[in-house]
C-alpha cells in the first residue's frame, strides 16, 4: 500500500468507514512507514483539541429563514453559463450574509475557529517534522546491546532514552602491536564465536613458540597465563592442545607452566591431549611433582598408551632444564 492511499483509509478509519478488507494492509503499512503514523496521530490530536471546544447551535428561525431567501434567489436567477452563474451565485450569498447578520457573524466566528486549527494543525506537523536531537557515542548503526534509563520530559511527549549500543569495527596490525595482542587475548578469553576463539589461540600460541613477548609472572592478562587457564580449562580438547604446544618453549624455566601441565596430564579427559602433556613434561622429569604425576598416570590411568608412556619417561634418564 502506497502512502497516498494509506492517508486516505486513515481518514477512512478515524470514522469507521474503512472496509474490513482494508483494515489488515493499513495496519501493515503503518508499522513500516513513519510518516503515515505521524499523520495519524497528528489527526487524533486535531480531533482531541476540537472535541474540547463548545459547539454553538444557529438560531433555527435564522436557519430557516436564511434557507428559504437563498430558494427565492436561485429561482429567480436566469439560466446562463457555468462562469455567469458562478459569479451570481458569490454576490447573492453575499448579499444573503449582508442581510443577516447572526449569519454573518457566525460564519466569522467559524472562518475564524477554522483558521486557528488549521494552523495549529501545520504548526504540529511542522513540529513533528522537525529533526529530533539524539545523542549517541559513535553516529554509525549498530546492535543495541541493552537500554539503561528512560525518563520523559515533564509536560511534553519527549521521551529521553539512554542506551548502549554495541557498534562492530575492525583493527589491522603486526601481532607484535600490543592493541592486537588485547584483542587477541579478549577473543579467548570472551566468550564468542568457536572459530574466532580458535585463531585467538593458534596465534598466542605461534607467537610463544618463537619466544615473541611472551611474559610469564602472576599478570593474568599476560599471553602465557591465558594459555595456561584455556589449557586447563577450554570445553574444545583441540584449542587445549594448541595452547599446550605453546606453553611447551617454558616448562623448563616456569615453574607454573610445568605445574600448569601436570595438572592437564592429570585430570583432562582427552587422551591426546594427555599424550602431548607426557612428551612435553619428559625434559623436566626430574621435577619431584612433574614425577608424581607421571608416577601417578603409569598405574591408575585409562589409557594403556598413556601408562606406558608415563612409565618410559620415569625410567630415563633426564635432568631439570
């Protein structure tokens, strides 16, 4: 439906006219387009005003007599052209108004009454036209993430609505730029997309095996210690292996990593991941817990694999790198 006609069914539907036919594609065509729905509320508030108005009843003698001078002056006119009777017709309904007075008063009164709604009428549209003033963070579109108030101007229909929005963008950069590496970090630690995590992980991860700032200590926010909690803790066995195979450069000068790792060989359900935690730790078997734990896997766990391996380990002959 097109604005044009949807204009006329709301004048149609403001009086109960509109077929039912019609109902269902108004209602449609509102939803969608903003300036038919400003029209409409635009006419209901002209009705409102008017209904707050007095309506004045005519005199019926002066009706009646009014009606009965216009009869006598419309027989008595002579028949003529279109634009002759035109004219006729202006000058006696003058001279009708002329000679009654109340009439022309009335009349007056309701040119008048007329007048100051319909500008009232365009001032509204005017004002409803006019650009409202939103203040938002960045002016590009984007997902709302959640409304934090909302509170209504006193004695007007302004409504002032505060809200977040979350707004996507895109940053490229060296891996060594420390605003990529925070981002990569948010990616495995956020919880997103398995694909975004997944990369998140595979790129911390290359860039501790060439030793790339890859600072240990008790900051959580560094890239070692992100890899050790997505070791222990990530539901993907696959993104718990990558992080290991990082982790690998450090078991040897990290007491944390090597005790990090024997806690995966320990308890992660994934026999792989388990096996890969074995080969890592057999540098630093010499380690009293790295040896407790491979003591521990070479006779209780699942895997016959797993036993073995722990087992071999136990039996060489390595020192503490």
């Amino acid at each position: 439906m097109k604005c044009e006609m949807a204009q006329e069914n709301i004048i149609l539907a403001h009086y109960g006219e509109l077929p039912d036919e019609l109902a269902g594609a108004l209602e449609q065509h509102l939803a969608i387009c903003e300036d038919c729905r400003n029209e409409l509320i635009a006419m209901q508030a002209v009705e409102e005003r008017l209904a707050l108005l007095p309506v004045m009843e005519p005199d019926p003698n002066m009706l009646a007599q009014a009606r009965m001078r216009l009869d006598d002056a419309l027989d008595l006119i002579p028949p003529g052209g279109f634009f002759q009777r035109l004219r006729t017709n202006f000058f006696t309904w003058v001279g009708h108004v002329q000679s009654a007075p109340a009439l022309a008063t009335l009349l007056i009164g309701v040119g008048f009454i007329s007048g100051t709604l319909v500008n009232k009428y365009e001032a509204y549209q005017a004002e409803l036209a006019k650009p409202k003033v939103i203040t938002v963070s960045h002016p590009t579109q984007g997902t709302v993430a959640n409304v934090t108030g909302i509170v209504q101007i006193p004695n007007s229909e302004m409504v002032q609505v505060n809200y977040n929005r979350v707004i996507p963008e895109t940053i490229e950069g060296s891996l060594d730029e420390p605003r990529v590496r925070e981002l990569l970090l948010k990616g495995i630690s956020t919880p997103t997309a398995d694909d975004v995590r997944v990369n998140a992980v595979s790129l911390l991860a290359n860039e501790c095996k060439v030793g790339h700032e890859c600072v240990g200590g008790g900051d959580p926010k560094s890239i070692r210690n992100q890899l050790m909690v997505t070791m222990l803790w990530d539901e993907d066995p696959g993104v718990r292996l990558t992080a290991l195979e990082g982790l690998q450069r450090y078991v040897g000068q990290d007491p944390r990593v090597r005790d990090a790792i024997a806690e995966s060989l320990s308890r992660d359900p994934n026999a792989e991941v388990r096996k890969q935690a074995i080969a890592t730790l057999a540098p630093v078997r010499s380690d009293s817990t790295v040896r407790q734990v491979l003591r521990t896997a070479s006779t209780r766990d699942e895997n016959a694999y797993i036993r073995t391996a722990s087992y071999n380990v136990l039996q060489g002959m390595g020192d503490l790198q």
